[in-house]
C-alpha cells in the first residue's frame, strides 16, 4: 500500500492583529533546510522561547510531502511550476495540482511569504525577489520595497532580482521570437509568483547547497529575522542595533536548458562564480562552445539537469536600490 502524504500545517495566531507571515519548506523534496528551520522553531514556539506577539505565522514544513518521500526535487512534477489553482468544475492534473489546490488558499490568508530553499551546485546563501513595482501585463506589482526589505534582513550577501520576466524571454527565443501565450506564462508561475498576484509579497530565500550542514541554520534565522522585521516577535536584545546587510544585488538576464545528455559544462561552476564575456561556459552535445554574453555571474549551475530543463541562469549587477521607496 502506498503511505498516504498528508500536509501538517502549523498555524499561530496571536490575539493582537498585525501581519500575516507564512514560511514554506521542501517545495522541492530534496531540500531539507527549510524543513528543519521551521521544525525548530515550531519547537521554539511550543516550549515558549519564542513567543508571537501578534499577527499571524503559519508554517508549512513540507510542502511536496510525496517529493520528499522519494527524496527528490519533485513528485510527479516540479510544485514549484504552474502554480495556480485548477480551475473550479475542472480536475486537478496530478499530484502537484492537488497540493497547489490546498496551499494556494493557505496564501490567500497571509500577505508574506517566505519561501524556503536549497540549491544544487556549491554556492553560498542568496535571496530571490520579483519584479520592481510596475503595471504591465506580465507581473504588475506595488510592493517591491517592501519584500526588498524582507530580502535585505534576512542577511545573506546577495539579493537576486528577476524571474518571470526572463523566464518569458526564454519562452520567447525558444519559439523563434514569438511572444509566450498566456498558458504557457502560467507554467512559469511558481509560490511567489502566485503570492504576489494575489495583493502580497514574497522571497524566496535559497539557504545553501542541499547537504550544507550550515543551510537549516540560514534557513532558522531567516524566519526570525522575518518575524523581527515584521514585529511578530520581540526584537531580540543582543541584536537591537542589528541593521539590514548591504548585500550585492544581481538581476537575471537569461536561463539556459540542458537539450542533451552530453552538454556539459568546461568546469564545475558555482552559484555567483564570475565569467567574463566571451568565457566559454559549456559544450553542447554536437561540439557547439556557449560563451557568456557579457560580464556577469552563473546562477544555480545544474551539471544533472534532465535534457529539457533548466541548466544554469544567467545574472548581472543590478541598478536597483532596495533602500529606495520608488
Ligand atoms: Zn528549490
């Protein structure tokens, strides 16, 4: 028999009003930091060393428990993709919509989200934020100071801007240059992208490589820096001058597919490790040498990316100031 995968939600409210902060682990199964950050610090809360003075918290350590299960980045699928509710009177395709179905009206309760991560490749702890505020079509948003200051307290030493947008870009160039369709722009939705277009905000914090012993501890600090940081928690004394990092801001520019089992890479790259324009970053399968196109950083290398899936991103420094209001 198969075991039944059921989600344990944790949810704290305080009797004071004030904001709505949930945390998510192990979107991806096999990345456990999240899960063990949230773990303690459900601990913490249930031995009452750590206490919520208002606002409500809810912590969801395991959000792809079949993924985990099997010790994988994803179930059937990657959670992280499509995430959108099936539409009502429709079935849910498969596993993962069914997971989707159950945590999206989780988000709709909450307005931040904390999203928690782990990467394949050696690299250090970075956090993810979306769009700058905007009204276009692909990603309109007003919040981006604010989830900037998320990025900005939970103290890594790089923020990296930018995906949805790319991720468009990438549809674009693989269709010859025709703009994607809707549906195929839905695929690229994952949490955040849902979170923030139901009137919220979110970062995705990447605490480390998968098996870092150090990553549950980013992980665990992040979520009480959020905490602090949206006034959820009392500050914490030896802290109280604890002002936000000033961390190096990237912004993506593109994302490259594994097309073949024989691409591979002309060295074992980290996240951030720095290439100049022209470096040669990889050979395709048919002897084809892809070079950077400009000075810049490689982002989440994946040297076992399945054939059809993302094989390494592509960031620059970024203009953006997180400080600025606008
Ligand atoms: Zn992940």
């Amino acid at each position: 028999m198969q075991p039944t995968d059921t989600l344990r939600i944790h949810n704290f409210s305080s009797l004071e009003p004030g904001p709505r902060l949930i945390v998510l682990g192990g979107v991806h199964g096999d990345e456990t930091c999240g899960t063990v950050g949230i773990e303690r610090t459900v601990a913490e809360l249930d031995r009452g060393e750590l206490a919520l003075v208002r606002g409500q918290l809810t912590l969801l350590p395991v959000a792809n428990p079949l993924a985990r299960r099997l010790g994988r980045r994803e179930g059937e699928r990657n959670l992280n993709r499509s995430f959108q509710p099936t539409p009502a009177g429709a079935e849910p395709a498969d596993h993962e919509a069914r997971l989707t179905d159950l945590i999206c009206p989780l988000l709709d309760r909450h307005e931040v989200l904390l999203d928690l991560h782990s990467f394949q490749s050696a690299g250090e702890a970075f956090a993810m934020i979306g769009p700058r505020d905007n009204d276009g079509s692909l990603e309109p948003f007003g919040r981006a100071f604010e989830e900037g200051q998320l990025a900005l307290h939970l103290g890594t030493s790089t923020v990296v801007e930018g995906w949805l947008d790319i991720y468009a870009a990438g549809l674009a160039q693989r269709a010859g240059g025709r703009p994607a369709s809707e549906a195929e722009l839905a695929f690229g939705w994952g949490t955040n992208e849902y979170m923030r277009s139901r009137g919220g905000y979110a970062v995705t914090l990447e605490c480390g490589q998968h098996l870092d012993p150090a990553a549950p501890d980013v992980a665990h600090r992040a979520i009480h820096a959020a905490l602090r940081l949206l006034g959820m928690i009392d500050a914490d004394p030896n802290s109280a001058n604890r002002r936000p990092s000033s961390p190096s801001l990237l912004r993506l520019v593109s994302v490259t597919d594994r097309d073949h089992e024989e691409d591979q890479f002309v060295r074992e790259w980290a996240t951030f490790d720095e290439v100049a324009r022209g470096e040669p970053i990889g050979v395709r399968a048919d002897g084809q040498v892809l070079q950077a196109e400009r000075d810049g950083f490689i982002v989440f290398p994946n040297s076992t990316a399945l054939p059809g899936t993302e094989w390494f991103y592509f960031a620059v420094a970024s203009d953006r100031d997180l400080m600025a209001r606008r």
